[in-house]
C-alpha cells in the first residue's frame, strides 16, 4: 500500500530543454542565472531524461528525507556535468531507476556509479538488456546501444530485474530458508513502480520502430511494445497521485490508468515526464491524448523529453492553466 508523503520534489537533470530566463512559481523553483555578481554555469539539454526524486515524509513520529534517480540521460557526462552546476551529490542516493532500456535514459549510468563510488540498487525491468535495433519502412536500421551487466556490475551496481509492481525504499536481502528473498517495506512505501504497464487503449501503439535480436543481428523480431516501460507513482497527502514518466511508451494513458487501478486513487495531481507524442506515426495520437487527460482532470501537465512542441501547444491550448514548462535545472515542488 503506497504511503501518503507530505512533499515530492523533482529536479531535472537531463532534458531536451534549457531556458535560462524561465521565472520561478510556487509549484517550480529554477536555477538562479547570476550569483555573486557573475551568471552561473549555464547546463546543457540534451535528448534524453533524467530527474532526482526527493520525499520527505513522516514514519513513526520522525521526519525521513529519501532520494532516488529516475534515468540517467543520453550522454556519458551530461548527468554529471548538470549535477555538478545545480550543487547535487549523487551519494545520497538511495535507488536507481530506470524507466526503460533505451540508451537516451541510461547512457550516464556509469558516470553515476563512478561518483556515488559504493554499492548501490538498480531496479529495472529485464527487458531493458535487450539487443535492440530501430528499423525504418524504407528500410534503413541502425543497432541501439544496449546495458551491459557486466559493466555496471564493475562500478558498484547491484542489478535488481522486476517486470511486476515494486516499492521503494526497500529493504535489504535477506536469507528465509536457505533462499534469498526481495523483501519490500510495505509499511513504509512512498514509491511504487509500475512495472510492465499493460495495453489497453486502441491510439497508444508502443515503439512500432524496435526491433530485438534474435540468433543474430539477421534475425530481427518485431518488438513494438517497449515491455520494459515503467513509471514512478507517488502519493502527494491531501493532493493525489504524482505520476512520473521517462518516455511514455506504454502510452501516457495506459500509464495514468494503471497507476490509478493498482493504488485504488483515482485523484491525480499531476503527471510529469515523456508523453512520447512527437515523431512519425505519433502526432496522430495527440487528440485522443488530450481528450483522456481532460476526462482525468490532472492538477498539473509538466510535458518533458519526447512529448513534442505539436502535443505540448496542444495542451496549452486545451488546459492552460494545468500546463507548466520544463528547463534543465527546474525543481517541481509538491
């Protein structure tokens, strides 16, 4: 049962936007442009995603601070470089996520080990080793750089491959008979992950472009659904759910819908992270998009990475006051 927290702040890290002149709301603080009299280290934006997660909350009368990572963007040092402008120590963090096995959210993974420097857990679905290629109607392909186990292991990674709902914090192995058990802190969950989504709606259709290896790179099998996509859900006290995304390829409704079925709360308060609604074959999805999200009547809509600037006018101009900007470096305060 996900636990109610009293505050989720999420900063991006990596994301296809930067803009410097952004004002701070109450809902979103973002990076000073000068200090000290000087402008500050401008980050970089780059096509892929990443964001810290931090809760605080209330368990057994005291007040607990928890971090995590979701993603770790496309290039090797863009997560670094980001993190070390915005003043953020990796070793605090308790988890790693990753959305999904696609190299614009992991290819900073091992810079990240490098610098929390320690053991830590990485929860994600086995799918995400594939051997992937995109292949195009014309026939074109190109092979998808891919996670390798052995590596991540070198740096301290401790690989945790779950396709079903799991919670965070979790709790350390422990030895029940001779076998070594998961065990999950269901008093304390103030995270879960969705784990494989599944596809209900007709218009969200996956990555109809991957395609995974079989025997070989001669032998590609059609592999539309991206089964390896998750999401972070968080329950906000007095607010709703706070759904977080890396691309959306399980299609942002299915998203929100599974999100809602599994914790029985149907109150969102707001969705943030890739919607995946740009690019050919997508755009066609925006309407039905924005008729869902009308009917599930979010507080907030903060579009990120691959949700596209056709889907995010659209969206603007259908719930402009739901709407809120991304920039690398925004810190989303709930």
């Amino acid at each position: 049962m996900l636990q109610e927290v009293n505050n989720i702040n999420i900063t991006i890290l990596v994301d296809n936007i930067t803009d410097r002149l952004l004002p701070s709301l109450s809902l979103v603080k973002r990076p000073p442009l000068i200090s000290n009299k000087r402008f500050n280290k401008p980050p970089i934006a780059e096509h892929g995603f990443s964001t810290l997660v931090e809760i605080s909350y209330k368990y057994n009368d005291k007040k607990i601070l928890k971090k995590f990572l979701f993603d770790t963007g496309v290039s090797k040092n863009g997560i670094t470089y980001n993190s070390n402008i915005f003043g953020i120590n990796f070793e605090d963090i308790e988890t790693i996520i990753l959305s999904h096995g696609h190299f614009d959210h992991f290819s900073g993974l091992i810079s990240v080990l490098k610098k929390i420097n320690k053991p830590i857990e990485i929860i994600t679905h086995p799918d995400a080793f594939l051997r992937r290629w995109i292949v195009f109607p014309d026939g074109r392909k190109a092979r998808m750089d891919i996670l390798d186990e052995e590596e991540i292991k070198e740096f301290g990674g401790i690989i945790i491959k779950n396709n079903s709902i799991n919670y965070l914090p979790r709790l350390k192995t422990t030895k029940i008979n001779n076998n070594n058990k998961d065990m999950l802190n269901k008093n304390n969950s103030i995270v879960l992950i969705t784990g494989e989504i599944p596809r209900i709606t007709k218009f969200e259709k996956g990555f109809p472009l991957q395609y995974k290896e079989g025997k070989d790179e001669n032998d590609l099998i059609a592999d539309p659904f991206v089964k390896d996509d998750q999401a972070l859900v968080m329950l906000l006290k007095n607010k709703g759910l706070v759904i977080l995304t890396g691309c959306g390829h399980a299609g942002i409704i299915n998203t929100i819908n599974y999100a809602t079925k599994v914790t029985g709360i149907k109150k969102v308060h707001a969705i943030i992270g890739g919607f995946h609604l740009t690019g050919e074959g997508y755009e066609e999805s925006i309407p039905l998009t924005i008729n869902e999200l009308l009917k599930i009547n979010p507080e907030y809509i903060i579009p990120c990475h691959c949700t596209g600037w056709k889907a995010c006018n659209e969206i603007i101009k259908s719930m402009p006051q739901k709407y809120i900007q991304t920039s690398v470096g925004s810190t989303f305060c709930f």
